[in-house]
C-alpha cells in the first residue's frame, strides 16, 4: 500500500446505509465507492498530487496509482530473491540498528566470500571447473578458523556425482547471487513498518517469516534494557547504551575500514598501511564536499573507480581467511592459465581469436501446437524403434502430424497405431485381457475392425486414470474430433505400457548383448591393429640397424679398390721404363752399367724390379774384366758381348709388353666385374622399392578395411538403440536433438516448453561455426556434430530433395491441361499401409 508523506494511509471504507439500487461512485484503482461525488472528487484529486511514496522501494514525488505500479514491480522483483539466502539475509536484518544502506553495506560484504547451504557453485579442483551445491556449513573450533563447506560435485546433466569437503579458496560463484537495489527491496518488503522507521528503532521481521526460517523473536538483552530506560526517561544513560549497541554491531559486522596495528609489523607496510587511510579521509572528505555541494575534480573521480574496480577484482580472484589477514599484506593477484573447457557461462570473448559465426534462428512451424511437439517426438520415435516388434510399418513424422491434425476422419495410420500397441499390451498382461472379457462377457479378439471398442475398455481400467474420461467419445465414435494434445496422452500412456510389455523388453535384451558383442569386437580388433603396427616398427627399426652395420663394410671394400688403383699407375709406370731402357738399348748399342751406388738404390727398390737386378748382377764379372784391361767405358769390341745384350734386350722388351697386356686383361676383368656387382645391386634396389610399394599398397588397403570395418561397427551399433540420447546442450542449456529417419535437427529449450528445427546444410555449418570449444556444453556439442556430420548432412539434403520433388510434382499437377481428368490426389496418411500386421 502507497505511503501519504512516508506514513501509511488507510482506504474509506464502504458506505453502511448502501443499497443495490444505488448510484455510486467508484475509484478505478483502489475500488473506493462514495455516493457524493464532492467526496469522491476530493479523493480523485488527493491521488493525482505527487505525495505519495512506493512502499516497497522507497521512491517519493509519485501519484497514487504510479506507486502502486511501483510496488507491483518491485514486488515481483522481489519474488527473484535466491530463496536459499532469506533465512541467512534475515538473520542479519533482525533487531538490526544500523541505518538501511549500511545494513545493506554489511549484508554484501558478510556474503561476499560465504556460502550458504543449497546454493549452487563452481569447485575449481586441478585448473578444472566443476557444478556443485552447498550441503552444509562446516565451523572450525576457533572462531578465527576458516570456514569448510560440505558439497555434493555435480555432472553437466546435474547429476550428483559425489560429496567431498572444501574450502572456501576452492568454491566460486556463478555470478552475484543478488543486488544492493534486491537487498533494499527485500529488506522493505519483510520487515515490519519500515518507513516509518527512525534510527533508533530496530528492525523487526514479520512472524511468518520469523517462523519460517527459524528466526528468533526475543530481542538480545542490551536492547530490552535500552527500552525499559527510554520508557522511564533516562535519556543520557540511553544515549550511551545506542551508541554503545551501534558501535558493536558495526564492530561484529566488521564495518571498521581503518586498520588496526600490529606488533611487529615492517615499515613498509606501516607505509602502505598510512598511505591506504589517508585516501580514505581524502575521498570521505570528497563525499562530504559533495553532499554539500561543492564540485569535485573529474580526474580524482575516476582514480577512484579505477582503485574500486581494481580492489573489486582482486577480491573476487582471492579469497581472504579473515579481516586480519587483509589488514597485514594488500592481497596479491595471482593469475593462472585457464585450462579450457570450462563453465560455458565463464567464457569470455578474446580480442585475439575471430569472432564466431552468427547463430542461426529456429524454424518453429510446426502443425500442432508447441506443447505436443515433445509427446509426438517420443511416440514417433518408440513406433519407428521397435515397429517391427510392435509389427506396425514405419512412417514419417510429418505423416504422423497431419493424421493428429485431421478431424474429418479416423486416418488409416492412427488407427493402425492404436491397433498395434492394443493387441501389444493386451498379448502381454492376460488380467488385462481377462478383465474386458469379463465386462464384455464373451471372448475378446483383438482386430483392427474393433479398434475403438478396445480402446474405450481399456481406457476404463486401472492405471489410465488421466485419459479416462475420454473413453466415452471413443466408444461413440469422436475420436477423431478430440484435440491433438488429448491423442497424443492417450498415445503416450498405450507406448508406456507397450514399453513395459515382455516382447519389447526381450527386444532390448537382445540389442544390449549384440551391443556388447560388437563393442568386444571392435576392441579386439582394435587391438589386434595396434599390434600389427607396433610389429611392423620393430622390423622397421631391425632393418635401419642392419643397414647401418653394413654401412663398415662397404667402405673397406672401398678404400681395397683405392688401394688397387694406385698400384696399377705404378705397374704401369714400371713397364714403361723397362721398355724404354731396352728401346735406347737397340738404338745406341750400348749398354749402361750399374755402379755400386745404383746397385744400392736397386736394393731398395721394389719386388718388381728385382728379377731386371737379378739379370745385371750376372753380368758384373765381365764388365768389370773389361775395366781391367783397359779398354774404355760403353765400347764393344766383342760380338759375343752384342748378341748377348741384344738378347737381353729383346726378352726385356717381351716381358714389359707381356706384363702390359696382363694390366689391361685384369683391368677389363675389374670393370666387368664391377659393372656386374652395381647391375646387381640395382636390382636389388629395384626389387626392395617394389616391395615398398607393394607393402604401402597393402597397409592402405588394410586401414581402408578397418575404417570400414569400424564404420560398419558403429553404424550397426546405431542400429540396436536402447536409449534416444541428445546430441548436447549449447551454452543456454538448449538440447539438440537428431533422428536419423527424420531430415531435421530439433531444439528444445532449457524449460522443456518452446521447440525448433533446422532443415537445411548450410544452417548445420553455421551451427557448427557458431559453437565456442572453449565451453564443456558447446566443446561437446562440436565433438558430437563432428562425429556424425555426413549422416545428418545426407538426411538435411535427402528431406531437402524430396522437398523439392514433392513441389514440383504439384507444380506439374497445377499446370496439366484441365481437358484430361486426372485421380484424384490422396492425402498421404490416408494411403498409409500396414505390412507387418498379421491380422
């Protein structure tokens, strides 16, 4: 109700002497009835003056009805107050004496770095954020202790994973649980006349509330004795004993801003510590000029916003233990790398990665209204899974939404699925089938010609409590007139039991086993790849060390060869001194002789020359005879000395131009063999790259086979589902849901309540471009559109193909010659066939 000049105001009330028949006068925003309408005047004219004041939050200088508008807004934003901090946030506010901001001031400080139990945090354990929520509060056993929280660890899914103990430096907030304007709202809101409150009046919550949350209603004592001194006039006393409970609470609440000393403390932080308190006094010193209206300087402003966003920041990164530890070291930011994923909601966007992709908006037009989308997606999917058991022909989902749609006849498709899922059920549960031969008092057989009868029955028996006032219209024959939100729960409640029933259980027996089968064998398999792989680098590291080992060898073969070659100049060399010595021979007819001193040289020389020495020495005797007789050096006067060395002469020469047509035999024979030995060797190097290649050949060709053979696994195990499971959430919680019979991506909402689609490629990939991997949710997301990106691509352009044949075979139909007569064009449901029923 709107204060009149901050006091409240009372409505008239209703006339006694006030009659039927009368003509009134009535208010249209406070119901007020006058039969005087200078009365009813006065009251229209004191609501239109600007006296009134909004309740809730305090706003002045409003007419009556702009502060009812006031107090209805406010009071649905006070209904967004976290119910998890209302006891806590009471505890503070009860019997408080502080005025309303600092109050306010005491309650975001207190819970700035406490947690209170059932709210919902991040743990960061390892660099790694995980969901929990706060079970209970753990105190040390000094109040100085740092409090420890007992909290249950959460999955994405919002599943409890475990429980474990943490600490206070460990446990993160989402965002700020509420604000200082909600804290004011809130506070108004529950406590008892609050503007009409003065400073020295506390403040009291109301009962409901005090019971509710177990607050205490007996004030502390200090608080009685101040009023029973005010109630007999000792105001001095009562002044003292006011500022004395001020003081403590702002002491308990720890409002104190100064720090206090400590022992043993450095200078410089004495330093620090005096620097900090002097810009305390100058910027309260600011405010105060403010308030008095003196102008401030803009550049001192704004060092001040930076100095508060700054110490802001440091104390949401660090977690102090209590006031003492702030007072005896400036907290340092200690920033650590983020190891991503992390919480979607966390991430923030980086000047230095692009931006991503525009998401691209949800087709909604659907044919039935929005809340029977998620009913008809699960009946459609039951029937396409386990038709064949059911033995009911599978269909599309946009045939399934026109049969619900259609009100002038009882579709075909419609009624082979209640068909089938009755004789399901009814095959099953024999006290079921027991009970309608009982009411009908014969033999029940279950056809499709008595579909609706069946119906009904079954619809009256226990356990179809919910649909079974519609039994009534099924039995005369207005099914079909019911709405499509009614079909779809009598249809959710038959696939219920149906899911129940033996055969499809013994169904999904059988696909978990299969499942398990080809899991063990694709792990074999995959086992059996990695060993083959790990033999064939073994052999690969085997022949490296042979090559190298035979790496010696080839180079003392080599250096032998050198070797051969330089002895073969020297040969050569050799055998054309001695054929030029004996050429010079024949030409002079003389003969040189050795002396001593050559003959020493010869000795030294190589085994070549020492048969040509050998020759010499035989004939040194004669010479020397010749010496002695006097006859001069290089003469011959004999003919037996000429013949014996034109003799020598001429064997000397056979022998060197034998010795060279040796040379050169050998040469050609060393070529020949070394021409042999690299053909040889090319082979070799031709066969091995042979081998390669064929040994490449064969390892692609087997990895081919095992992506195949994987591809085939996998898709086999997409066969045999045993649970429709989503493809992920995105960063708002949204799912993303993907039938492989069914050419669309469907998107639900985080309230399970709105529904969309995408149908076409190109929304896919703006899809997967618009997903941050730096989120958990969206990252797997990707990984999932990923993984099966050709199977949703070739669906989106299979239904987009069919799409446009399905239009342009209507185009031709539009524009054939109205001369020819034409069938006429059935509706689809209606051409519906069932192959698999028996009967």
């Amino acid at each position: 109700m709107p204060l009149l000049k901050r006091k409240p105001y009372t409505l008239c009330k209703l006339p006694d002497d006030l009659k039927s028949k009368d003509l009134v006068f009535q208010v249209r925003f406070t119901k007020e009835i006058f039969k005087d309408y200078e009365e009813y005047l006065k009251h229209i004219n004191l609501y239109k003056q600007r006296l009134w004041t909004c309740k809730v939050t305090g706003k002045s200088n409003l007419t009556y009805e702009e502060a009812l508008e006031s107090e209805r807004k406010a009071t649905e934003k006070v209904q967004q107050f976290p119910r998890e901090f209302m006891g806590p946030v009471l505890q503070f506010v009860q019997f408080s004496m502080l005025r309303l901001d600092d109050l306010v001031s005491v309650i975001l400080k207190a819970f700035r770095n406490r947690f209170v139990p059932g709210e919902e945090l991040l743990c960061v354990q390892e660099n790694v954020t995980r969901p929990c929520k706060v079970l209970q509060v753990i105190q040390g056993q000094h109040p100085e202790d740092d409090l420890s929280y007992e909290i249950e660890m959460m999955d994405n899914d919002g599943n409890i994973t475990g429980i474990s103990i943490e600490q206070t430096n460990s446990l993160v907030r989402k965002k700020a649980p509420f604000t200082r304007a909600l804290v004011k709202s809130f506070i108004r809101e529950s406590v008892k006349d609050n503007a009409s409150r003065i400073t020295q009046t506390p403040l009291v919550v109301h009962d409901k509330l005090c019971e509710q949350f177990d607050i205490t209603m007996k004030p502390p004592e200090e608080l009685s004795k101040y009023f029973l001194r005010q109630e007999h006039g000792e105001e001095d006393e009562n002044k003292e004993t006011l500022q004395s409970l001020i003081h403590s609470m702002k002491s308990d609440l720890h409002l104190k801003k100064r720090p206090k000393k400590i022992e043993g403390e450095s200078e410089v932080l004495k330093e620090k510590n005096q620097r900090k308190v002097e810009k305390e006094d100058e910027n309260r010193v600011s405010k105060k000029q403010k308030r008095s209206g003196t102008e401030s300087n803009d550049q001192e402003n704004k060092k001040q916003k930076k100095m508060d966003t700054l110490q802001s920041g440091e104390e949401n990164v660090i977690s102090c233990k209590d006031d003492k530890d702030e007072i005896k070291a400036e907290p340092v930011v200690k920033i650590l790398p983020i190891k991503y994923p992390i919480e979607d909601t966390l991430v923030q966007p980086s000047p230095s990665v692009p931006p991503l992709k525009e998401r691209p908006p949800w087709s909604s037009d659907f044919v039935l209204p929005m809340d029977c989308i998620g009913p008809m997606l699960m009946t459609w999917n039951f029937c396409s899974l386990f038709g064949k058991v059911i033995r009911l022909s599978p269909f599309s989902l946009e045939e399934f939404e026109k049969a619900l749609e259609c009100t002038e006849m009882d579709t075909i498709l419609l009624r082979e699925m209640l068909h089938a899922l009755i004789k399901v059920i009814m095959d099953d549960d024999d006290t079921i089938l027991e009970s309608i031969q009982e009411k009908r008092k014969q033999k029940v057989k279950v056809v499709i010609q008595s579909w609706k009868e069946d119906l009904a029955d079954l619809l009256e028996l226990k356990g179809f409590e919910t649909v079974a006032m519609y039994s009534s219209a099924v039995r005369k024959g207005n099914y079909r007139n019911l709405e499509p939100s009614v079909k779809l729960a009598i249809l959710a409640h038959l696939v219920e039991c149906a899911l129940n029933s033996t055969s499809v259980r013994e169904q999904l027996d059988a696909y978990i086993e299969e499942k398990q089968a080809i899991a063990s064998l694709k792990r074999r398999e995959v086992l059996e790849e990695s060993k083959k792989e790990r033999e064939a680098q073994e052999m690969l590291k085997q022949q490296q060390i042979a090559g190298t080992t035979s790496e010696p060898a080839s180079a003392t073969e080599g250096e032998e060869d050198v070797e051969h070659k330089i002895e073969e100049p020297e040969r050569s060399r050799n055998c054309n001194h001695v054929g030029a010595s004996s050429e010079q021979q024949e030409n002079t007819g003389t003969i040189s002789v050795p002396t001593l001193a050559d003959e020493g040289n010869k000795e030294e020389e190589g085994d070549e020359e020492s048969h040509s020495d050998d020759e010499m020495s035989t004939k040194k005797p004669s010479l020397e005879n010749l010496h002695s007789n006097g006859l001069p050096n290089g003469t011959h006067q004999n003919g037996v000395c000429q013949d014996a060395a034109a003799s020598a002469a001429a064997r000397s020469r056979q022998f060197a131009l034998k010795l060279r047509a040796e040379l050169k035999q050998a040469e050609e024979q060393e070529k020949e063999k070394r021409r042999l030995e690299e053909q040889k060797q090319q082979q070799e190097l031709r066969k091995i790259k042979l081998e390669a290649i064929k040994e490449r050949k064969l390892q692609e060709k087997r990895m081919i086979e095992s992506q195949k053979r994987q591809e085939h696994l996998e898709r086999e195990m997409e066969k045999r589902v045993i649970r429709t499971n989503p493809l992920g959430k995105d960063k708002y919680h949204n799912r993303y849901w993907f039938f492989p019979r069914e050419g669309r991506i469907f998107i639900e909402d985080k309230d399970m309540v709105k529904w969309g689609y995408y149908s076409a490629k190109e929304e896919l990939e703006a899809l997967y471009g618009s997903l941050n991997t730096k989120g958990i949710r969206e990252c797997a997301l990707q990984r999932q559109l990923e993984k099966h990106y050709h199977r949703i691509s070739d669906a989106l352009q299979r239904r987009t193909r069919e799409i446009a044949q399905r239009i342009a075979l209507e185009d031709s139909s539009v524009r054939r010659s109205t001369r020819g007569r034409s069938a006429p064009q059935q509706v689809p449901e209606t051409t519906y066939r069932n192959k698999y029923r028996s009967s």
